[in-house]
C-alpha cells in the first residue's frame, strides 16, 4: 500500500534517481544552453565549468546532456 501511496504522490517509487533528482542546477543549466544551439559536447563543458561534475566526479557525458536537455 505504500509503494501505491509513493507513487501516485511522485509519479515514481523506486530506481535510480533522474539528473533532475540528483543535480537539478546542472540540468537547468544545460537547457538554458541547449536554447543557444549549442553541441551536446559544449553544453557538458560549459557544465563542468561552472564545477557541476557527474557521480563519478568527471564531466558529464554527451549522452547525459541529451538526457537532461530532453523531456
């Protein structure tokens, strides 16, 4: 009853965390850089500049800001 409880509250009850979950600065951040046309590679630079790092404490991939930047 709780699992249906969680998630008919949040829309989700379990697995990994979303980018929005985890770092909601850096994806915010990569979609207001993804409306400048910029690549994917230059968005994640950009990212790390400002210092928002993935898990693992590198900069995030390419394929991680496509995932953030889509809906």
């Amino acid at each position: 009853m709780l699992v249906y409880l969680k998630k008919r509250a949040t829309g989700k009850c379990g697995g990994r965390k979303s980018y929005a979950e985890r770092d909601p600065t850096a994806v915010s951040l990569a979609r207001r850089l993804a409306k400048e046309d910029k690549t994917l590679r230059a968005i994640a630079a950009e990212v790390a500049a400002c210092g928002r790092l993935a898990a693992s404490g590198k900069p995030y991939a390419a394929t991680a800001v496509m995932r953030m930047v889509k809906r």
